[in-house]
C-alpha cells in the first residue's frame, strides 16, 4: 500500500538529466544510515516548554535507547517522532524532523502515512477486546486489505514476527483480554508489525512485564533489528546497555548525550550523564 | 498503656458497628417503603384491569361499550411511534455525541452546550410538547399526525440519548483509541472500528431506558394531537394515529366505573410493554459486556 507512494518518489527523481540524478543518489546513499533526522526541536504544552533543541539522527536497523529521569521528556520526544504528541490539543512544535528525508510537520505530510511508517508499542499492552486474529488484522483492514487468504497471511507472519505464533496459533479467536500481560504486549507488538512499518517506538515496552516476559521482548527487539529500526524509552539501564546500539541521555527535556551504547555508559563525555548511569541521581 | 489503647479501640470499634447497624435498618426500610408502594401499585392494577385483559382485548379497536373496547389501536400506535422515535433519536442522539465528545474543540463553548444539554434533559415534557405543536404540526404543516408526534416525542428524549451516549463514547480507553491512531487510522475509522463498537452497550442501554421514558409519555402526545378514539391503525405518516398513554388517560375520565377497569387493563399491557423493553437492555448490556 505505501509502496505506490515510494514508487512515484523514485520515478519523479528518475525523470532528472542524468547528472543530477547520480548526485541526489550519492547523497541519499551518504544519508541512508538515518531514517530519522531530528533537528532543533522545540516542544511546549501550552506555556510550559517539554522539549528544548533537540538535534539527533536515528541510524537504520539498530536499536536506539533514550534514558533519562522521569519527566525528563522521553515519551513526548517518542511521540513527537510519529506525531501522535500532536492528539494533545495544546502542543506546539518548531524545528524539524525529517523521515526518509521528509519533513514531517510539513503541511502536506500525511500523519496517517507516517505513522504507518513509524509505528508504535505503549508502555502498558493496549490490544483492542477483540480476538488476537482481529488485533493483529486491524491494521491491514484500515489501509484497506479485505481479503482473507491475505490477511490470514498477515496475521502469520506477524505473530511470527513478534514471537508468539507458536504459543497462539490455536487461540486466533480468543479475546486478547484473556491472555497474559506479556502475551498481550507481545500482541501488540504484532499488531504493529502488521502494518509493516520502517521504525518502530517502543515506550517502555517491558515496564509493566515480569522478567520472563521482559526477557522475551528483549530478545524479540534483537531479532527486529533486522528488518526495522526500533527506539526503545527505558528506564533500565542494564536493559539499555543490554539491547541498544545507541543510546540518548535527556535531562529536562534536552539531549544531553547520544553516542553509541558502549561508549556513553564506559566513558561518558558529560558529566550529568555519568552521574546519571552511575546512580547518582535521577 | 498497649493494653489500655487495645481497649479503647474496641470500645470505638463497638460504636461503629452499632451505627452500622442502625444505618442498615434505616436503609432497609427506605427500600421497604418503595416496595410496599410498588407491590400497591400493582394489586390496584392487577385487580383492576385483569378482568378486561383477553385476547379480544388486545386485539380490539376503541369502543362505545366497555366490554368491547380494546387497546389495539393505542398498542400498534405507540409501536409505531417507538420506531420513529428510535431512528430519528439514536441517529441524531449518537451523532452529536460524537461530534462533542471527538471532533468538537475542547473549549468554553462546547462546555456550555454540553452543559446545556443536560439541563434540557430535566425540561418538563409538555414544553416538547409545546415546541412540537409549534413546529412539525404548524410550521412543517403535518398537522395531527404520526411523524408529527413521533419528531415530537424523539425530541424530547435526545438529550437523555445524547448524554447516555456521550458517557457511553468517553468511558473508552484512551489507551486503545491512541493503539487505533498510532496505526494510521483516521478519526473516522477509529470511531466506526473501535469507539462505537466499545460504546455500544452503553448506547443501547441508554437508549432503550429513554424510549420506555418515552412510550409512557402522555401530556406532549395530547398537544400536538393524538387521536383518543380511533378505528384504524396508521397507514403512513401522515395519517392520524393514538398511543396507549392517550387511550388509557381517555378512558381514566369516563364517569362509568367500567371505564376504570378498561383503563386498568391498559395499564397492564403498557406496563408488560416497557418489561419487555427493559429486558432488552439488560440482555444486549451482558450479551455486550460477556464479550468485552
Ligand atoms: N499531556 C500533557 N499535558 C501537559 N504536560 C505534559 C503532558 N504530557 C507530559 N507533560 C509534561 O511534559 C514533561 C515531559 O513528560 P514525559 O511524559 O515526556 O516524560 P517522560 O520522560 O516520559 O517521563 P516518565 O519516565 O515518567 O514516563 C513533563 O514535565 C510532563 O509534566
Ligand atoms: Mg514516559
């Protein structure tokens, strides 16, 4: 469904002399490492300012861990990314955030596409009271699939995805209220993967789960990466160090340091950050 | 001093259980008093009308002997008029509250009309009545009919609907409405595939509670001009029409006492009626909710 719009994009850039076409494709390719390329983001509810000049770039499949304490900003900065900040009637936003080179908050960008692109799993598992099969089947239905051999398919190849197929194959008609806290969250994760989006947000994905569970997810975030490029709100710091590629330190709604996980938790450059992965405050 | 304080609660705790105890007895009495009345109220009727209630009864047109009258025109009429009153009030009910509770911008001016929505909801029922003679009988020129009656009636119970169903739309998880979002679906497919289908049971309870309101509404029926004495049941919308509230008041004023017992046995059938209507909402209430 989202490819026709790739297709056009590439046809429109094809149609160029054939210099120019060479020079975009060697900047798309120096670029491709970053999905997501945020620049001098401010964000405020009302008066009260959430989001201070926030610059990062999001590198393709690998994950991305944001730390920081509570408050600090991590889940509005996460939902700024595929604009559901915006359901919030009094947010205001200025800077720029580019998927795939696209300016997001322009006028013409669509949030619905985007956030076919940019999915997202909440902190708390939200699957909708319906069966597992309708959960995951909800995506594909809304941007328009109706047939059954492919939603069947869909819906496979998603809870495979999620790692969970084996344990509800024959519990597809079963409310998803029924099951565990894991399960559920492990649900909502294949519902997202079902509309086959570029990046995936995870809040605090694991925070309401017992270690088995959290351990499950754990391992399904590492096997993601291959396919998706996933930010993951945390607030476990072994959890970070455990599954990120990156990781981003805020604090009072600023980026203090984002650097690649190894370095920022052995020799983090900013002092807040030291104090913050060494415990001593936040 | 631990055993002396070990004392003095249960000396406190004692005082409590007894004013439990008081409170329970008065409350069980409050409960008595309304059911004494209630099962009053049903001897009268039952006494009264079950003499008259048949078959025949049922089945019969109005008539100038007591023995021959019967509810049909009245019971068909006010079939009829539930009907209109439930489309006209359910499509126009569930829409506003929609449109508040989704679309609406958040402000000083939805709040008001929320507000007021509310406050029409306890409006005296013959200003309804009032305003639909104004309007759909004169104004509209449809003069004593069914649909005048009908549009009458479904205004006076959409507020009740609006605010049922506003509550109904509000007391859905944020949580699964953001899941629905987050997908790329619009507002409109958020609210067909997920809002309403959680909010239907409140909805319909809602809703059927204000139509059995409704059914036994008498005093807007007589001003925008039910028939009391009718031998047809309504052919269209436009033709004229009764309802059982109108026949059983018609047959209350009668000097005869006959009368009384024919009114009584019109009493039971309506009060059968709006049974059966309350039992629909609570049985789409647990279909609903086991499935949730
Ligand atoms: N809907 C809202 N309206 C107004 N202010 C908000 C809203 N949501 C968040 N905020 C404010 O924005 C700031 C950042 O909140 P945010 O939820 O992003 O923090 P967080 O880092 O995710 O915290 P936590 O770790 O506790 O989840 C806080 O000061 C919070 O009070
Ligand atoms: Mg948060």
């Amino acid at each position: 469904m989202n490819g026709v719009m790739e297709e056009k994009t590439n046809k429109k850039v094809n149609q160029g002399s054939a210099k120019p076409e060479v020079n975009k494709e060697g900047i798309k390719k120096e670029k491709a490492n970053n999905i997501i390329e945020v620049s001098d983001l401010n964000l405020w509810y009302g008066s009260d300012q959430a989001l201070y000049e926030v610059s990062m770039d999001v590198p393709e499949k690998q994950v991305t861990a944001i730390i920081g304490p509570s408050g600090c900003g991590k889940s509005t900065f996460l939902k700024t990314l595929n604009r559901m900040v915006e359901m919030v009637p009094i947010v205001k936003t200025s800077g720029s955030i580019k998927y795939r080179d696209q300016e997001i908050f322009s006028n013409k960008y669509k949030e619905e596409y985007l956030r076919t692109k940019v999915g997202m799993v909440f902190q708390k598992p939200n699957p909708f009271p319906k069966s597992v099969y309708d959960n995951v089947a909800y995506g594909p239905r809304i941007h328009g699939i109706k047939k059954k051999e492919v939603l069947d398919q869909i819906v496979e190849k998603s809870l495979k995805g999620a790692a969970i197929w084996d344990e509800l194959k024959d519990r597809l008609n079963e409310n998803a209220y029924g099951l565990s806290g894991g399960q559920q969250q492990r649900v909502c994760i294949a519902r997202a993967l079902a509309v086959e989006p570029d990046v995936i947000l995870m809040d605090e994905p694991t925070s309401a789960l017992d270690p088995i569970s959290t351990a499950k997810v754990e391992e399904l975030v590492q096997e993601l990466k291959e396919k998706y490029s996933i930010i993951i709100v945390t607030h476990n710091m072994q959890q970070a160090a455990r599954i990120s590629d990156k990781t981003a330190f805020f604090l009072n709604g600023e980026l203090i340091e984002f650097a690649d996980t190894d370095d920022l938790f052995q020799n983090p450059h900013d002092k807040r950050t030291e104090d913050y992965i060494t415990g001593r405050f936040g | 001093m631990l055993g002396q304080n070990e004392q003095n609660i249960k000396k406190r705790m004692e005082g409590r259980v007894a004013i439990n105890k008081i409170l329970m007895v008065l409350f069980g009495l409050a409960t008595a008093v309304g059911l004494v009345f209630l099962v009053l109220l049903f001897y009268r009727v039952l006494t009264q009308g079950i003499g008259y209630l048949s078959l025949d009864y049922i089945l019969n047109f109005p008539a100038p002997y007591p023995e021959e009258a019967g509810i049909y025109a009245g019971l068909i009429g006010s079939v009829f008029l539930m009907i209109i009153v439930a489309i006209v009030s359910v499509i126009i009910g569930v829409s506003t509250a929609i449109y508040l509770e989704e679309y609406a911008p958040k402000n000083k001016f939805t709040e008001f009309i929320r507000v007021n929505i509310q406050n029409l909801a306890g409006v005296p029922s013959i200003v309804f009545g009032l305003l639909g003679l104004t309007f759909f009988v004169y104004m509209f020129n449809f003069g004593y009919t069914l649909i005048a009656g009908g549009l009458t009636m479904a205004l006076l119970i959409l507020p009740v609907i609006v605010v049922a169903a506003q509550e109904a739309v509000r007391s859905v998880p944020a949580e699964i409405k953001e899941a629905s979002y987050g997908m790329g679906a619009s507002k409109w497919q958020t609210i067909a595939r997920v809002i309403l289908p959680a909010a239907i049971p409140g909805i319909l309870t809602g809703a059927i509670i204000a139509l059995s309101r409704a059914i036994g509404e008498t005093a807007p029926l007589i001003i925008v001009g039910a028939a009391t004495a009718i031998y047809t049941l309504p052919e269209s919308l436009l033709a004229k029409y009764t309802a059982m509230p109108i026949q059983i008041y018609n047959w209350t004023g009668r000097p005869q006492e006959e009368w009384q017992y024919v009114a009584g046995a019109g009493i039971i059938v309506l009060l059968a009626v709006l049974l059966i209507m309350n039992s629909i909402a609570v049985l789409i209430r647990n279909k609903f909710q086991r499935r949730l």
